[in-house]
C-alpha cells in the first residue's frame, strides 16, 4: 500500500473549474452534449491532461478514450476506472468529471508516491453517458459491453434527424465500424468508477465515503403524438385533437404509475416535452415526449412501465390522437461485485475516512461495465444532494477524500495477481493521434 498519498486537490481543482469553463453555455451553467463543439474540447482537454501524467492514449470507433498506465506485467488484465465528461443542458461541473479527472489525480498521486501497478491500470472516459442527444444514455458503455447492438446504436437519430453515424463521423471516429467497440467478458479484473452521490445521504449522515451495492435500473420511453392542429380561434372545443392535452395526460399517468407502486424507490419523469408548432394562437397538433422511469427492483419498475404503456392508447383513443411508443431502453438493476466493495470498505477503514454502504439511484457506465467485469463504485457527498443542476457542488475536500480511497483501492487491485485472463479485445483500438 502506498502510503501516505498525497492528493493535490489545489491542481484538481482547477482542472475541474477549467473543464467547466468548456460549455455551451455561460458560467455557471455546464453543457457538453455528445459531439458538440464543447464536447470536442472537452475530450481534447482531457486527452491533454492525460498525456502530460504520462498515459497512453487509446480511442475507440464511438470515441470512448483509454488512458493506460502500463503495469509490470502485461498479461495481467488491467483494473479500470474512469466516468464522462458529457454533461446535459443546464449541467454542472462534477457529474462524470469528478470521476474522470479524480481518477486522474488519484494516477498521479500514486505515480508521485512512487507506486508500481502490477496490473495495467486504465481510465476509461466514457462517449454519451447522458442521454441528451440521442434519448438513451451510456452509448459509449452499452456498445463496449455489448448491451446495445452496433446496429441500433447507428440508427439512432436525434431531433434533428441527424444519425449517430452520422455525428460519429462528423466527430472523426467514422474510420472503423461500431461493431469494433465492444470488449469481451475478462478484457478488465475490475472496474471502479468515482462518482458524486447526486443524493443526499451522506451530506445528511455526515458521512464522506459511500461504497454502491446496486444500481438501480433505469428505462426510456419516447412518445410520439399526432394530433389535428389548427387556429386557436376558430377550432371550437369539441372539435379539438390537441396533442399536448394527451401529453399531458400521459404525463400524469407516468406520476400516477411511479405512485401507486407502493415503493418509494419508483420514480418517474417526463423530461422531456416538445410540442408542435409551439405558437400561442395554434392548436399543438403533434408532441413528443421522452419518460425516465427507474427502480431498484425490477418487478416494480416493470409494473410502472406496463401501466404507462397501457394508459398511452386509452388516453390517445379517448382524444383521437394517433400514437407511437418506442422503447428506447429497459435495463435492470446490477448487484456491485461483494469483493470489490469490501476492498473499498477496507481501504476507507485503513485511510480513517467512515463510509456506508449504499444504493445508487442514478444510472452510470458502471450499470453495463457490470456486465463485463466485476464493478463498483464511491460515492462522495455534494450539496443538498444537488445534481443535474448549475449550483451541484462538491467541496474540494470532499473530492480529495474520493480521489485518495480510489487512488489506494487501484493500487490494492493492481497488485493482485492470483488471476490470468484473455487480455484479447473482441474490438479493436487505435492510438489518439492529434
Ligand atoms: C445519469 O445521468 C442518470 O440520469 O442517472
Ligand atoms: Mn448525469
Ligand atoms: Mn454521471
């Protein structure tokens, strides 16, 4: 164990706030939605970053990035970590970043301190964990675990119409086909994602650690409405097929459907409401809507999602409107890996920092890395529970006590080497030449 670390949370920091400062939007609103110019800064900020901390760069056909620190034994399957950078509309600085540039400093620090890996350690800095652009989230973390088919990840389109092969080529990762992303079962020992709670637990127990036993499982659906349009004025009331008031409708549905589960860790949003053609003397004659609809137990949050799916056609026949329901993704919740959580409760118990076991109600690329490799993650307090929002914050301590747990739980990981695996990638990388 390499001790003591030192955590330079001064320079994280800053990298954090400059990360910031690369937006769509003013200060201090964050946005960085996959492919924009500011996502394209973004990741090449970070690729920056990484080079100067001495890692080698690697990137993928969807643009996840790999930062390796060579271990000293190359057949060893390297221990993983990393998060996102993409963030959505009206974002702040900390989802995904904190795991990406923590994960970072925790490299160095063990670097400064001298540390060797025996196992490779890599950060993984994961394309479209938010599902802004395309209405599904973790693109980049669903083609590598094989979860979403290269396939139906090309035709996804946007509002624009505009297909992710198309923004992927624009982005310049269109060299090789999707199919190459995805990375097979034992590629990694393990992988340890760095994250904010984006709840508020451990602010409210004063805790500063907490280690995720499960995931909770999210779902999408995107509704598609056409109803009748027409002149605000002269369209009389009983000859109305206002899309909006079905939408509505549905939206109230989704409330009721998370409600009436009887569990409070259903919980269901319509996030996302665009009607047509959005002017004030015009009937809306067509509207979308995209509902995020989550559990920890997937027989509750199945329910609810058959519920909504149900009251679509009965509100739509009662309106005449014509509908459309696509499932745009139905994931179940994933059990962390038990072993990769008590090296993290050991660790926290060494470094003196008291931490709970808890669920993480958010979704993350951990949810499909689960499904490669043994996986789990820490969770570090921010305020009022806040995320998702300009004002999230974590303190510069509080990101400082994360980092520190991650940095010696891969230096724990990295010199376990009772295993061997196929260390082969189904897919294939190529060196991030700028
Ligand atoms: C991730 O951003 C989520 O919506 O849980
Ligand atoms: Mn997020
Ligand atoms: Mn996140």
């Amino acid at each position: 164990m390499p001790s003591p670390l030192s955590i330079d949370s001064l320079r994280l920091q800053e990298q954090i706030d400059a990360l910031a400062a690369i937006s769509e939007a003013p200060p201090p609103v964050v946005t960085r939605v996959l492919f924009s110019e500011a996502d394209l800064r973004g990741r090449a900020s970070v690729k920056e970053l990484c080079r100067q901390a001495g890692l080698l760069l690697q990137e993928d056909a969807i643009g996840n990035l790999f930062a390796r620190w060579q271990g000293k034994d190359a057949q060893l399957a390297p221990i993983a970590t990393g998060s996102h950078i993409d963030a959505i509309p009206n974002a702040g600085r900390y989802d995904g970043v904190v795991g990406v540039l923590g994960a970072l400093e925790a490299i160095r620090a063990l670097k400064q301190g001298g540390f060797e890996p025996l196992r490779t350690i890599e950060l993984i800095v994961f394309t479209a964990e938010e599902p802004t652009r395309f209405g599904i989230g973790c693109i980049g973390s669903r083609l590598l675990s094989g979860a979403l088919p290269p396939e139906r990840a090309a035709a996804l389109f946007d509002t624009d119409g505009q297909t992710l092969e198309q923004w992927r080529n624009k982005a310049g990762y269109g060299a090789r086909p999707l199919n190459s992303v995805r990375l097979a079962r034992g590629v990694y020992e393990g992988f340890v994602e760095l994250h904010i709670e984006q709840g508020p637990l451990l602010e409210r127990e004063n805790l500063p650690i907490g280690v995720v036993e499960k995931i909770a499982g999210p779902s999408t659906l995107r509704v598609q409405l056409t109803g009748v349009g027409g002149h605000a004025g002269a369209v009389l009331m009983p000859e109305r097929h206002d899309a909006l008031l079905a939408g509505a409708e549905i939206a109230l549905a989704v409330e009721q459907a998370a409600l009436n589960t009887g569990s409070a860790d259903t919980v269901a949003t319509t996030g996302v409401f665009r009607i047509e053609p959005g002017a004030v003397n015009s009937v809306p004659c067509r509207a979308c809507l995209e509902i995020d609809l989550r559990d920890t137990q997937l027989s509750t949050r199945d329910a609810a999602l058959q519920r909504v799916e149900k009251a679509v056609p009965e509100i739509c026949r009662r309106r005449g409107i014509d509908f459309r329901v696509e499932r745009l993704n139905v994931d179940a919740p994933v059990l962390c890996d038990p072993a990769m959580v008590s090296t993290i409760l050991e660790v926290c118990r060494e470094v003196k920092l008291p931490a709970k076991q808890m669920i993480s109600r958010a979704y993350h690329d951990s949810l499909f890395m689960a499904q490669i490799c043994p996986t789990t993650m820490i969770f570090i307090p921010c305020r009022g529970g806040v995320s998702h929002r300009p004002d999230e914050y974590s303190s510069p301590e509080q990101i400082s006590n994360g980092v520190l747990v991650l940095a010696h739980t891969l230096a724990r990981l990295s010199c376990v080497s009772s295993k061997r695996h196929d260390r082969e990638r189904i897919g294939s990388l190529q060196p991030v030449i700028t």
